[in-house]
C-alpha cells in the first residue's frame, strides 16, 4: 500500500514538474524575444540621433 502511494506522489510531481518546465521554456523564449526587440529599437534608436545637433550650431 505505502510503495502505491509513493508511485503516485512520484507521477503527480512528475507531471507538476513537467508542467512548470514548459511554462519556464516558454517565459524563456518570451523574454529573449523582448531582449532582441529592445536591443533592436535601442541600435535603431542610436542610428537615428547620431549626428544631430540639438542647439543648431555654435551656442556662442
């Protein structure tokens, strides 16, 4: 009887550990998709301002 109810502690948490590395692999790739699109925006962002001259030549 106890050997029966230790398979099945060992299956749920098996199953409930299975289920939580599927949800950290997919928070994974979330996160390293939002990394590539800020990274992304941020060399965009520098691209675009290199060069500009916010004063419209000498201040003095």
């Amino acid at each position: 009887m106890f050997e029966g109810y230790m398979v099945s502690m060992k299956d749920h948490i098996s199953e409930e550990l299975s289920k939580l590395m599927t949800e950290v692999a997919s928070a994974n790739s979330s996160i390293a998709a939002v990394e590539t699109f800020v990274k992304t925006e941020l060399a965009t962002l520098h691209n675009s301002t290199t060069g500009v001259d916010m004063y419209g030549g000498d201040l003095f």
